[in-house]
C-alpha cells in the first residue's frame, strides 16, 4: 500500500480496537455495532488485498529474475566455448555473441538464434566440455523467461484487482468511521476523555516531509519552499498538522 493508504489503514485499525474495548456499549444490532462491524470488516479486506498484491509482485519479480539468471549462464556458456573454438577455427564465434543490450527479449532471440546455429555445430561444442543437452538446455531456459515474463503480467493484472480491493475498502470503512463521529460524539457526550481519545484514534496523520540533506534552504527561500511543501501535503491530505482535536470526518 502507498503511504497515504498505510496511514488511513493504520486508522482504521485503532477505530476497530476502539470499538472492541466498548463491545458493550454498541450491540451488534445497533447503528454504532453495525459500524464497527463495517470497520473491522474493512481492515481485514486490506490486509488481505495488501498481502496478495505484495506478494504477488515479489513471486513475478523473483520468478523473472531467476529465468533471466538461468539463461544468461546458458548463452554465456556457449559464447565462451565458441570464443576458445575461434582461436582455432577464425570466425568460428561471429554468431556466438551476447547482445550488448541484455533485455528480455534480446536475450530471447540470441537463445533461439544460438539454439539454430549451434544445432550443425554441436559436436564441436561437445568436444569442447559442453554437455550433449546444451541446446535442449538452452531452449527450456528461453522457454522459462518467456513463461516468466507471461507470469509477471499475469500478476500485474492480478495486482491491478488487489488495489481495487484496497480502494474499495478504504472507501468503505471510511464511510462507516464517518458515521461513527456522530454516534461516538453521542453516546460519550458527558465524558470528555473518552470523545478525546476517539478524535485522537481518528486522526490521520500528515505525510512525513522528505528532509533535504544537501544543504539548508536560506532564509530567503525558506519561507517558499516551506509554504509549498505545506501546500502539497495539504493537497494530498487536508488533515493539517497539529490539528490533533480533528476528526477524520473533515480531513477524509
């Protein structure tokens, strides 16, 4: 999930506990109960939209990576071999070549074009220490970065419905929260403490500034640049800082 999401999530779950720890006070058949329920569920949606969408784009990038790493063994096996056989037979190596631009698909087609050409060749390449299934060996791991590139964008479709799963939640349990400002600010109307630790749990917090390292602004531009940050973390999230007594209510 994005920073923003992390923040209204994390949200969230102090809404669900606070619901917990006055299980009493809001039965399930009421509006406050219902709720709550409409929160809790909503936490558990984004975990678990947030776990498949994770692991998901870790499984397609580790699948990918070990396929590209299973190939390039194989074709530089087979460059270095026809580099040694050229000193013998001039020119020997001319399609034995890594492409210098080792992109998925280059590296495919030097695999299928050094599956082809070694084909004629292939009891020299034997001669030389290469296995007799250094061809079919080469061939599966062309195979195997095609279906691991297939795979990945598999998985961004499926990443792609995950965050859909994550937005709807989002919207959902901030909808109920909405509607627990009123309920909460009613049932605890003579009790200070409690409606203070209710806002407290609601807030959301403002994104984290990124800190400049490079040097420190002058006090000429200071004032802009901070105005500026201000204004895009206003705009990304109208909760300002400092403003601990707000609801989520005007800051979602």
């Amino acid at each position: 999930m994005t920073n923003k999401e992390t923040r209204r999530y994390e949200m969230l779950v102090r809404v669900r506990d606070f619901g917990e720890a006055h299980r009493d006070l809001f039965p399930t058949s009421t509006r406050g109960g219902e709720a709550f329920a409409a929160v809790a569920e909503a936490v558990r949606q984004l975990t678990d939209h947030a776990v498949a969408k994770l692991s998901t784009a870790q499984e397609g990038k580790a699948a990918r990576t070990a396929a590209r790493t299973t190939l390039i063994e194989q074709l530089t096996a087979i460059t270095e071999t026809a580099r040694v056989v050229a000193s013998k037979v001039p020119g020997f190596n001319n399609v034995f070549r890594l492409p210098t631009w080792k992109g998925d698909s280059a590296l495919m087609t030097a695999g299928r074009m050094f599956a082809r050409e070694a084909e004629r060749l292939k009891e020299e390449f034997v001669a030389y220490g290469l296995p007799g299934t250094f061809l079919a060996d080469a061939e599966a791991a062309v195979e195997g970065l095609e279906q691991a590139v297939r795979g990945q964008v598999i998985g961004k479709n499926s990443q792609s419905a995950a965050q859909a799963g994550i937005d709807r939640a989002i919207a959902s349990g901030l909808d109920a929260a909405r509607t627990l400002d009123v309920i909460v600010a009613n049932r605890f109307r003579g009790d200070s403490l409690t409606r203070a630790a209710w806002t407290q749990g609601r807030r959301i917090p403002p994104a984290r500034r990124a800190r400049r390292t490079p040097s420190a602004p002058s006090h000429s531009d200071a004032a802009p640049a901070a105005a500026s940050i201000a204004a895009a973390a206003s705009a990304a999230d109208p909760v300002k800082p400092g403003a601990s007594d707000t609801p989520l209510a005007r800051a979602s």
